[in-house]
C-alpha cells in the first residue's frame, strides 16, 4: 500500500517555488530506516532550499549523513524531483564532465530510486477556467452524461419542477443563486440513484415584451400593426431571448434538458393551459362581472394582486373633507337629531380624485361617534379620535353628544360637488380608527371595501374613469383630466372653494405600483374576466396544509395570503398573450362560452397556436353545432394573466412530459413567489383538480450588495454573474472567477435569508475555491499508483483517523 495511508506516515513538503517539489511520502523499504531518520532533516533543509536556488547538497550535514537518500532525491542538481537540468550534461566541482542524468541511471540504478512515492497527478493548481468549463461542459454535452443519469437509467423518478423566468433582458444574481441551488438538489438526487429530470422553463407572455417590441418600431410601423403582426414579432423577441438566456444558464454549470425546454408560448403548453381554464369554467369558477380592480393607466390594462410592488416613500395628498347632512336616519334620537341639523359629517381620503364618485360614507356599527362643536361649524367623528382632530383640524373641539355607529345608518347628505344626496351606510371591520375620522368615504367603484358595501345597498358602480386614468364625462367639470395629477388638484380647489375641505396634507403610506412600468396604479370598475376564489378557497387551504413548507413560516405566508385575497382577475386588455376563448354577441354582449367551445378551440390551437385566435374567422373557431350563429358573434379581445400562463405549467408540463409526476416533489423559488407563482399554481391546480401541484415547496431569500442594500442600476451595486465568470473588460481589476467559484458561493450562504454578495466576498470566496482545489491536487497526487485491488484496506481494518 502507498505510505501514507496510515497513521504515523511520514509527511512531506512541497514548495511552490518555480516548481520544486519534494517529497510528500514514502514507501517503506529495507532502508527504511535510513529514510526515516532523515526526515527531521528534511525538514530543516526546507526552511534554507528556495525552488530551483539550492538542492539537497546545499545542506552538508544532510548530504553527509544520508548521501544514498540525497542522490536518490535530487542529488546536486538543485531541481527536486520533478526537477532536472535542460543541458545533456555537466561538470562537477572538480571540473570533469558528468554522464547525463538518463544514461547515469542505466549505468548505475541507485537502490533508493524506487522506494520514493512522488506526487503525481495532471490536475493543474490553476483552474483555468475560463478555458476548461466550457470544455468539461462540452464533454458532457458529447457524452450525454446528463441524458444517461436523469432520463435513461433506471430508478425512481424525483421532479423538481422549474419556475419559468421571464424572457425579457439578461439574467441576474437571482437567477443564479435560484438555478444553481436547483442544480444542487437535482445532482444529489441523481447521486441517490434517483431519475432527477430537469425541465426549465420560460415564460414568454405580457406587456413588458409586447411594449418591448413597440418601443423598438417606429411611428409609422406602429399605425400599420396588426395584432397578428404584432405577435409575430413579439414571438421573434421572446424565443430570441430564450436563446440568450439558455446559454447563460448552460453557463452556470446546470444540468437540463436544455434542448427541450416548456416555454408558454408552445402550442402545447398553450392548449394545456386552456384546458386547465375550460375545467375551471365547467366547475363553475369563472365568471364575467364588472367590478373594481387594479388598472395600470400607463399600460392600459388590468392588473392581478401579484402584479403589484410598494415601493417605499410614496406620498398621497390627503385631505378631510365635510359633508353637510341633508336628512336624519330613523334610528337617530330627537336629541342626536338636534344635534345632526346642520352639521357634516367629515371623512378622510388618500385619493382626493374619487371624491366625484362618492355615493356613501360608511361607519362601525360598534364604535362610538360624537357630534362636535368646532369655531367653523359641528362634525361628525369618532369620539377616540377627537383629541387627534383637534391637532390635525386645528381647532376645539367640544362634545354635543355621543352615539353608537348602527344608530346614524340611514341618515343622508349632500355632495358637495355633485347635486345628490348619498346615504350613511354601515360598513365592515376596514373601518377603524387608527387613522382619518373614524367616517369612510365610500366609492363603490373604486374599492374592493366599497363595492362590498355598494352591492349590499344597491349602490351605483360609478366609475368615471377611463383606460388612460382621465375623467370621463360622467365627471363634469373634471372631464379630461388625469385623476392622479391635473385632477386631484383640481378635485381639492373645488372642495376649498364650496368650504367643504377642512384639512390638506401629505401622507406617506404604502401604495400599489405597476410593476413593470413602476408607476403608481388605480383602482376602477370595469368589465373583467374573474376567477371566484371564494368556490374553492376552502380547498385551496385545506391542500396547503398537506404541503411540506420550508421554512415552516412559508405556510403561514400562504395561508394569510389566500385566506384575505379577493376573487382574480385573468383578463387583460393586451395582444401578446393566451386569449380567453369567448365569443359575444354582437347586439346583446352576453359571452357564449362553455365546454364544447373550449375544447373546439383547444384541439386547433394544439395544432396552431394561439395565432389561430386572431388568424381565424369566427365561424372556423365555432363547433359545428355552433356555427350557425357565428353571423351575429364576435371575438373577444381580453388575453390572461401571465400568472394564469405560468401557473398552469404542472399542467403543460408535469402533465405533458414522461417522467415528470404531478404533483412535483419540489417547487423552489423566491420567498416572494408565496404571492406568486406558488398561489397562482395552486389556485389553479385545485380549482381543476382539487389538488396543490407540489408535495414539497422551498424558498430562498432575496440577491443584496455587500452592504445589505437593494441592488439598482442607478445606484451602481449591480452584480452581473457573467462578470463573475468570465470577468470584466480590465482583467487585473475584473478577474475571470469562474463557474465554480460562483456555484461556491451559492453552497456557502444561507439561502433561507437575504444573502449578501461582492467584489470583496467573491475575493474571499476564490481564496476558499483554491484551498480546495490545491488540497484536491494533493490527495489525487498521492493516489496516483493506489490500486484498488492490491492496496485497498478492509473497512473494519480502518483506523479511527481514517
């Protein structure tokens, strides 16, 4: 067996300088002995022999003393062992020339020669790696290493099912720190003799490719866009930056099926998706209603929950405003009565620009208000907060009298602005007094809260907002301007002038943004396609529970989620998309869509695409027992939600794909995909087939700078991994790190937090990667001659070291 493998070997040197190497162990011998003692020796040698400067003779009592050992070790020639002169010969100190080293050892073979064990190996101590990774991955790629491993062996199959990036730009941190961890888990699985087949995603549907595509045409391209061409070029876009990012992953050392990855824009996954949408609509949980919803006005079309950012330090002008009191509720008291005449009852809005839609004020039955004397005229507010009024309002406050919220419902006012006369209504829990009067003003068309309490008085859904954010001329005066801007000024100096505003201020608070344009939204009424979370919420939360969530705390994140959501909205007012396979009637409006239909349209586009949608005319997208009444149909516009798209891929994919098992062992994602990809997948898994779509579900935290901040382009702390990798365009101050120095840094942080990453960690990081990969190159040195079959050591012989 090589010396060395056992206790009380003998250890070596090795000494970088230009090469020169030394000894690390030794085979036993029959002059062992002499070898043995002149380790200490050695070792003093070392610390005075510099690389190729100085050999073993320039240590004479080392020389003396064991001269068979030093010649057997490199002699004079001051090379080490794996040294050795250039010239054929050489003279030595007394002049006479020398044999050459290679016919020396013919002529006379020292005994020692063989009982030295050399490090040797061909694994190199620089990694080179902008050379070699691509050529390893090239190697795999030729062998089909990953392809042998995860699809042709035998052995039970483990599917971790990939959440689709958008193609849209070139890949992030997070994106490697997400892909790479995948790697990780999907190689030990492989390694477990497990069939990990991986199968990444895209997914290639939305606004930001479909504005993407319009920024890059020119105005008179614009005029003469079809939605057909439209699509074809936003397609182009979408599969080029698919080939854009594949070969960035393929960059990071992942193991996939790169060759065939799901993308959301293949007729299969689109026909799969609309099945998925046909299910839910025969299970009844798909319907058409006009009520309020979020509305991007620079994209011009409806947004879902997961749609929306807060970006920290939005400020809204705020104002109080009082509403004179026309009549008193029958429930009012003659005392109260008397005190109700002529006051106002004053409410609270961070939206100044829906107080031309305002139809109700909204109180809790439960809290108690009070009539109040101010130098101005008496208010109605809630009684806890009239010390807080009174600094806001800057005036006294007196109490005329008290009474409960249930006892004022029914009583009216006048609007200010508009001539009607709205009712004091009772609202729900939302109405609190942590902030405003206590009183809400209500809007029914312009909030969920509100259209609630709308619907329970039969209140009007006004709404007199149009698709750009301007008022439409159900707003009077207003009519024109943009409710965000031009019009909350012109909305705030009307109330001043009828004396009705009582306060204005700023107010910072969290407000919902685009997110992709990363402009503030609004809330408007409008004719939408929903999904009625409300028929399958129990479900929904009764398969969260089976689920493994890691951290555990991922559960409760669902669960509130899922718990408090409202009813989806799946439509959108866009082109680049999956349409929603309904058909109107041209005079009436009402939709005729149901399950012949949508399997009609599902067996074209398998064969088509959604291009069929806009390619056909109606009378080809209608079953035969339909088409008699395709004359007086039309299409409809609206596609789905790209939340829809991608979370239907257990369907188009897991479904699909040999192999793949629904539901998957594993989802992994962000932390922010709980409001994301993992509900909307859920949703629509269980509204069809009353399942969750993963038995297992991780998350990691979110890509920061070295200093715990938001990576941003403007600010500069933007890390690129390809930088990392392949380095910069001054190599000195932007090395070439590699693959594998970034996929350790991935192995050494603490996914299940925020990580922190940097010039000075991966500095710190490549110091580690070289540690490593010295260390290897020392083992693998010394196992160069080790033969399994003669030096092998029973396990039960082992040593406790080893």
């Amino acid at each position: 067996m090589a010396f060395g493998a056992r206790s009380g070997s003998l250890s070596g040197l090795w000494l970088g300088g230009r090469g020169a190497t030394f000894p690390r162990a030794m085979r036993c011998s029959a002059r062992a002995r002499d070898v043995a003692g002149a380790q200490t020796s050695v070792m003093r040698a070392s610390r005075g022999v510099a690389g190729r400067a100085r050999g073993w003779h320039a240590v004479p009592s080392f020389a003396a003393k064991y001269p068979r050992v030093a010649a057997a070790v490199g002699g004079g020639d001051g090379q080490g062992v794996q040294g050795g002169s250039n010239s054929s010969s050489s003279k030595n100190s007394n002049g006479k020339q020398q044999t050459p080293k290679k016919q020396r050892k013919k002529e006379d073979e020292n005994p020692y020669s063989k009982t030295v064990n050399l490090p040797v190996t061909s694994f190199d101590m620089r990694a080179n790696s902008v050379v070699k990774e691509p050529q390893i991955q090239e190697f795999w790629a030729k062998n089909g290493i990953y392809e042998h491993l995860a699809v042709e062996r035998d052995g039970e199959a483990y599917v971790l099912h990939d959440g689709p990036p958008y193609a849209n730009g070139d890949l992030h941190i997070g994106h490697a720190l997400n892909k790479i961890l995948k790697d990780f888990i999907n190689r030990y699985q492989l390694l477990q003799g497990k069939k990990a087949r991986f199968v990444p995603g895209w997914d290639t549907h939305g606004l930001p490719i479909e504005l993407k595509v319009l920024q890059s045409m020119k105005s008179k391209e614009r005029q003469g866009l079809t939605p057909v061409t439209l699509r074809e070029k936003a397609k182009a876009f979408a599969l080029e930056t698919v080939d854009a990012q594949r070969e960035q992953f393929k960059r990071y050392g992942i193991w996939a099926d790169w060759d065939a990855p799901y993308v959301t824009l293949q007729p299969e996954y689109e026909a799969a998706q609309l099945r998925v949408f046909g299910k839910m609509v025969t299970n009844g949980h798909v319907y058409r209603g006009r009520k309020p919803v979020y509305w991007s006005p620079s994209s011009r079309t409806a947004l879902a929950e997961a749609e929306l950012e807060y970006p920290d330090g939005h400020v809204s002008k705020s104002i109080y405003v009082g509403l004179p009191v026309e009549t008193v509720g029958a429930n009012v008291s003659a005392q109260v009565g008397e005190h109700l005449a002529g006051a106002a009852v004053a409410v609270w809005t961070t939206t100044p620009w829906t107080i031309p839609s305002n139809l109700a004020v909204g109180v809790n039955e439960a809290l108690v208000y009070a009539v109040v004397q101010t130098e101005e005229g008496k208010l109605v507010v809630a009684e806890e907060l009239i010390s807080v009024l009174e600094e806001k309002l800057g005036t006294k406050m007196s109490v005329l009298c008290t009474f409960k919220g249930s006892e004022i419902e029914g009583t009216t006012y006048r609007h200010p602005l508009f001539d009607r006369v709205s009712p004091v209504v009772i609202g729900g829990d939302y109405i609190t007094t942590d902030a405003g009067t206590g009183l809400v003003h209500t809007a029914p068309g312009h909030g969920q809260d509100d259209y609630i309490v709308g619907q329970k008085y039969g209140l009007e859904l006004l709404s007199p907002v149009d698709d750009a954010g301007r008022f439409t001329d159900e707003a009077g005066k207003f009519a024109g301007l943009q409710v965000q801007t031009e019009g909350t000024d012109a909305v705030i100096e009307a109330l001043r002038e009828q004396g009705a505003l009582l306060c204005e201020e700023d107010y910072e608070h969290r407000y919902p943004y685009d997110w992709r344009t990363k402009k503030p939204t609004i809330t408007r009424a409008t004719d939408q396609w929903f999904a009625s979370v409300d028929g399958f919420r129990t479900t929904a939360l009764d398969a969260i529970k089976k689920v493994n969530w890691i951290p555990e705390s991922g559960e409760n994140r669902i669960t509130s989620m899922t718990e408090g959501r409202n009813d989806w909205c799946i439509s959108r007012q866009r082109t680049w998309g999956v349409p929603i396979p309904v058909f109107y009637h041209i005079e009436t409006g009402e939709p005729l869509m149901n399950e012949d239909t949508i399997n009609h349209i599902v067996a074209i586009v398998e064969q088509e695409g959604t291009d069929a949608w806009y390619v056909r005319e109606v009378v080809d997208l209608l079953p035969d027992t339909y088409k008699d009444q395709a004359p007086s149909l039309r299409k409809g516009t609206d596609t789905m939600d790209v939340w829809f798209d991608s979370g239907s891929s257990w369907s188009g994919v897991l479904g699909q794909r040999e192999g793949l098992n629904h539901p998957a062992d594993l989802y992994l994602e962000g932390s922010d995909q709980h409001r994301g990809w993992f509900q909307s997948s859920l949703l629509t898994s269980v509204a069809s087939e009353g399942i969750a779509p993963y038995k297992n579900v991780l998350t990691h935290g979110f890509v920061l700078d070295e200093k715990g901040m938001k990576m941003s382009k403007s600010v500069g702390n933007v890390v690129d991994p390809r930088k990392i990798i392949v380095g910069g365009n001054n190599q000195k101050t932007d090395p070439a790190f590699g693959a594998d120095v970034l996929r350790l840094w991935v192995a050494s942080v603490d996914y299940t937090s925020d990580v922190l990453i940097g010039d000075r960690i991966i500095s710190q990081v490549a110091d580690v990667y070289r540690k490593i990969r010295f260390t290897l190159r020392y083992i693998l040195g010394n196992l160069s001659d080790f033969d399994p079959a003669k030096d092998a050591i029973p396990f039960e012989s082992l040593a406790a070291t080893d």
